[in-house]
C-alpha cells in the first residue's frame, strides 16, 4: 500500500498532465492515419523521451499506445478504412452505421467501449498482475497452437453466406503469412524471385489495400450510384444523436465479456488486440438475439470490437513488467524506452523500482480518462470527415494510403503492394467474398505455423499431448463448441 501511494503522488505534476495532453492527441491523430499504427508514433516519440524524467517518458508512450489503439476506429467508421489491424473488426458494423447517418453514434460507442476497455485492463494489471503472470508462464507451443485454432473458429462466424468463399477467403490469409524466410529454417518460402519478398509482406500494408486502397476504386467505378452515395456522406453527422455514458448500461454483458477476453488475449505474448477484437465479435454475435443484424449496422458489434482490443492494452504489461516478456511490437518499443531509463523489467522489478511502476499502472487510468474527455470534444471535429466532398476526401485517402504503406519501412516496393491488395480487395468486394477471414488467416498464421512446429518437437511425434493438456483441451472444446454453435444456428435459420 506504500508503494501504491508513493506512486500515486509522483503523478500531479504540470510535466506528467501536459505529457499526458499531447500524447493522447497525437496517439488518436496517429492512429487515425491507416498505416501508422501506434508502434510508429511511440517510436517517432521516443527522441523525445531521452531528456525527460522516467515516469513522464514512460507515460508519453503508453499514451500514444492506448489513444493510437482507440484512433484506429475513426477511421473505420468514416471512411472504412481502419487505422490499425486492431479496428479491422470494427468496420464491420462501424462503415455500415456512418452510411445509415449514424455515424455519430458509432464514434461514441467506440470512444465510450473503448475508455471503459482500457480501464478494465488497468485495474486487472494492478491487481492481478503477480497471478495471471503465474498462469500463463505454464503456456507452452501446443497452448499456444490451440489458442491459434480458436481463433480461426471465428472464420465460421464472419464467413457471410458462403462458407466456402470464408475458408477460401482464410486460407488466402494463411498462404500471405508463408510468404518471406522460414525462421526455423531460413528458407525462402513463395517469394517468386522478388528480393523484396524475402522479408515478407507486412500486415498494415494488406490492411491498407484491401480497405483503403480498395475503397478508392470501388468509389472510381461507381457511375450511376454516385450521386446517390455523396448524398448519403453529406447527411452523415449532420444532426446526429450520440450515445450517453449512462446509456451505456444496456450494453454491460457485451462489456464485461469483452473486457475480459481482451485482458485475457492481451495478458498472452504473442497474440494482439486484432484477434482479441474478432473472439469478442464473434462471442457477441453468437449471444445475440439477432445475429442477423451483425455486419449490417449492429452498434452491439462495435462496442465488443472496440472493448477488445482496449482492453489488451493494459493486459500486454503484465507479461513485460512481471516476466520481462513483450506481449507485441508496441510493448517491445516500451520494453526499450523502459532499459533507457534503468528500469529492468522481470520479477524483480515491482521490488526495485515500486512506486514508479505503480505510478504507470495508475498513469494508465489517467490517460484512458483524458482519452475519453479529448475524444468527446473533438469527436464532432472527426465527424466532419464525412461532410467533405469525396473529390477531396479521396484525395486524402489515396495521401494517406500511400504515405502510410511507405513508412512501414520506407520502401516504394510497399506501395506497389497496398495497390495490389487494393485490387484484390475489389474483386473480392465484386466476388462477395469476405475480407475479414483473409486479414484473421494473416494475423494468425506466424501464430499457429510457429508453433504447430515447435509443439511437434515438444510432443516427439505423440499428438495426443494436444489434448490431454488441460488448457490445450479446454481451448479445443471452446474450438468445437465455437464452430457447432453457429452451424446449429445456420441450419436453423435455413429451415426457417
């Protein structure tokens, strides 16, 4: 308790408040941009932490996590182009609400999901932090591997009306997350020649083409409809109603389901906000009276998308504070600015340097907060996105587009490939096939390749290990259930 309040009273002060200001600014407007996710604004904000204090340098980075993560949605909703892989779910029904004029309601739902998310996390990090640490150093490659499998049970959920056109959507994504060296064996695997290839192809560049890209060219060929669609984006948040944070309530199982599943996914190294916001997509939809209404507009969607993958915010530090593991690319970037500032991460470090870990947990709460308060007053600024002519706003999304497939890693040859998946986002838009099980089958491909491959070295040839482990076979049953629950109610609804 000394130590809780010894941090609690390093965090009044003119540097953190102004640290924390700014911060979620840049986080939201970073996020906001497709291609520049928050990883690239904590790393452009990391000079600027080399002459400040630690805890102010710190929270300047997690707050540029927790706004860029929440920014992502923003344009998801607008424009149906997601910011962040995170908010790739969040298009879904977010894009479909902003065309039916409620595009206001969509962005409170995602700023409200989104604090309520991230405060969730804070308070699991800085109270469970020591157990849940203790439970997931027993996963090994099979947990791992089943929790992968789960995953991709979600395929059967987002799949739309043809199941075929889901699994071949997914293993399109699969395929695209082959492509480059082999780890294990430092192969080339399907790179055609193409030295670029090698390094293979990163996922914000796919996300880019597929929704942004691929959005310019549908607006292109549109003739006899433009007219009709341009008047749909100038009545968009033009007298709109918002949501309440009393409103709220009604909405409670889906947060509380939600919170949980990103606070679990997040506290596992390795996964990511992405495939936590499709797990509680796809739990919110099979719970649902109305599964129907999903993907056409269901403001239920958004709010477990957005809590998601909020909520994995927090949970990501407690494998680096409690093991000195990164649970993704964010905390990794963190894991770095923490070593500059002489703090170790691992078990010895709440012993060390208490106070000031405590005053980043509750820092945390801080900047969800602030995040909250700076996302209700400029939220009707960001509306006004949609009342800007498309000749304008195309313009700005092809900018956008093409500046954020170049900073990934300053390569021309990525924008050739935003073009490509933009293409291929068309077809499959002309096709009617869905895009979510191809962007699902690359966030987890790494995942359930890498470690299908070290479990079978584990296991010596003996399958049945992936199932006599207790949580390995939990996460198999989740799998079936999972997937019989929706075939269940597909055959239902076809008898109806």
């Amino acid at each position: 308790m000394a130590e809780f309040m010894s941090g609690l009273s390093m965090l009044p002060s003119v540097e953190n408040v102004l640290t924390i200001l700014i911060g979620t600014f840049l986080g939201i407007v970073v996020g906001a941009i497709p291609g520049l996710t928050p990883a690239v604004g904590m790393v452009l904000c990391i000079p600027l932490t080399f002459s400040m204090s630690t805890v102010p340098a710190i929270l300047l980075l997690l707050t540029v996590y927790c706004a860029g993560t929440y920014g992502g949605s923003i344009t998801a909703i607008l424009i149906r182009t997601p910011g962040t892989p995170a908010a790739a779910c969040t298009v879904l029904d977010g894009y479909p609400l902003a065309q039916q004029g409620r595009g206001k309601e969509a962005l409170d739902m995602a700023l409200l999901a989104s604090t309520i998310g991230g405060i969730f996390s804070c308070v699991v990090l800085m109270v469970f932090a020591p157990q849940i640490s203790k439970l997931t150093i027993n996963f090994s490659s099979i947990e791992y591997f089943m929790i992968a499998v789960f995953g991709l049970s979600v395929i059967v959920s987002v799949s739309g009306d043809s199941l075929i056109k889901g699994f071949l959507s997914a293993a399109l994504g699969l395929f695209i997350s082959t492509i480059g060296v082999d780890s294990q064996s430092a192969t080339l695997r399907y790179t055609f020649g193409v030295p670029r290839l090698q390094s293979g192809i990163p996922i914000v560049i796919v996300l880019v083409g597929l929704f942004g890209v691929c959005e310019l060219y549908a607006k292109a060929f549109e003739t006899t409809e433009a007219g009709q669609s341009g008047k749909n984006r100038m009545e968009v948040g033009k007298g709109q109603k918002g949501i309440a944070v009393w409103e709220m309530a009604k909405y409670w199982k889906t947060l509380l389901v939600s919170s949980l599943v990103g606070t679990g996914v997040g506290a596992l190294p390795g996964t990511g906000a992405a495939l936590s916001s499709f797990i509680s997509y796809d739990l919110a939809k099979k719970r649902s009276s109305h599964p129907d209404t999903y993907g056409k507009g269901e403001l239920d969607g958004v709010c477990a998308s957005e809590t998601a993958n909020n909520a994995v915010t927090g949970a990501t530090l407690i494998p680096l504070l409690t093991l000195g593991i990164p649970g993704d690319s964010n905390v990794a970037i963190l894991l770095g600015a923490l070593t500059i500032h002489g703090l170790v991460p691992g078990p010895q470090l709440f012993q060390t340097q208490g106070p000031t870990v405590y005053a980043m947990m509750i820092g945390l709460i801080m900047i969800n907060i602030t995040m909250l308060l700076e996302g209700k007053l400029l939220v009707r600024l960001f509306a006004k996105v949609s009342l800007i002519p498309y000749s304008v706003l195309g313009g700005l999304v092809a900018f956008f587009c093409v500046v954020g497939a170049y900073a990934t890693n300053n390569s021309y040859f990525n924008i050739y490939m935003a073009l490509l998946f933009g293409v291929v986002g068309f077809l499959f838009r002309c096709w009617k096939f869905p895009v979510i099980p191809l962007m699902l089958g690359l966030v987890l491909g790494n995942m359930l390749e890498q470690n299908f491959r070290r479990a079978i070295i584990m296991c010596k040839g003996q399958y049945l290990m992936f199932f006599t482990r207790p949580i390995s076979l939990a996460f198999f049953l989740l799998t079936i259930g999972s997937i019989g629950l929706v075939l269940y109610r597909r055959s239902c609804s076809s008898r109806i």
